[in-house]
C-alpha cells in the first residue's frame, strides 16, 4: 500500500505506551505512524488466522450432518 493511500486516524495511548513507542521507532530509525501501521497490520493479519484456526476447530469438533 502506498503511503498516500490512506487516512489519518486519532488514537489515545497510555504515556508510558508512547514512550515505548516513541523509543522502539527512535531505535528503528522509523516513524511513530510507520510503526504503528505496522504492528496493526501484522495484529490483523494474526486475528484473522487465529479466527480461521478456531473456525476449522470448530468445524472438525462439530461436523455438520451429511459431511
């Protein structure tokens, strides 16, 4: 995604959150926003497996009838 297709967003943090934020993109030599985009990307993307996996779970515990 290119960093012109998106919007700004307005979150509240904890202090001690953005220090260690703020901290973790000095260390990386990247941006607050580049960080965060980042971390939600990898946090929706494991949400999603985590969902598929309890999905295929519960389908293999509890086959449908006929299947």
């Amino acid at each position: 995604m290119a960093d012109s297709d998106g919007r700004s967003v307005t979150v509240w943090l904890p202090t001690e959150v953005l220090t260690e934020l703020d901290a973790y993109a000095a260390a990386e030599e990247r941006s607050r926003s580049w960080v965060v985009n980042k971390a939600i990307q990898r946090y929706l993307r494991e949400e999603k497996n985590r969902r598929e996996q309890s999905k295929q779970t519960e389908e293999e515990s509890h086959p449908r009838p006929g299947r």
